[in-house]
C-alpha cells in the first residue's frame, strides 16, 4: 500500500486528470471526446491550489459548461 501512495504522489496531476475524465463520463452519460480536453485541465489547473479536493472536483463537472449542456434526468 505504501508503495502505491508513493507512486500515486508523484504522479498526483496525472491520477486527478484521470479522475477527472473518469467523474466526467459518469456525469455525461458518455465518454469524454477530445471537445473535453480543454474542460477537464481547467479544472485539474483550478483544483490544484486547494489540493484536488474531492468535493472541489465534482463541483467543477457539474458546475462545467460540458455538463450544463446534457440532458438530465
């Protein structure tokens, strides 16, 4: 386990960027295109002051353009 909180830190921006497009496919009801790129840096870039807090990321998608635009149940 220590190992890969070890590996986890050092590769923090990658793991949350990958956390990111994960949290925007679930919020989308579809994967995430290349149109979502740009989405998913600026919150991976605006989240990083406070520590990628959890709550931080899924405001961001859901307060995000690309989400503001699907249909919701």
């Amino acid at each position: 386990v220590a190992g890969l909180k070890g590996e986890l830190l050092k590769r923090k921006e990658e793991f949350v960027r990958h956390l990111v497009d994960r949290l925007m496919t679930y919020a989308l009801g579809r994967p995430t295109d290349t149109a979502d790129d740009e989405v998913i840096e600026n919150i991976v870039r605006e989240a990083a002051p406070t520590g990628y807090r959890m709550q931080d990321l899924v405001l961001a998608v859901i307060l995000s353009d690309a989400f503001a635009g699907t249909k919701h149940p």
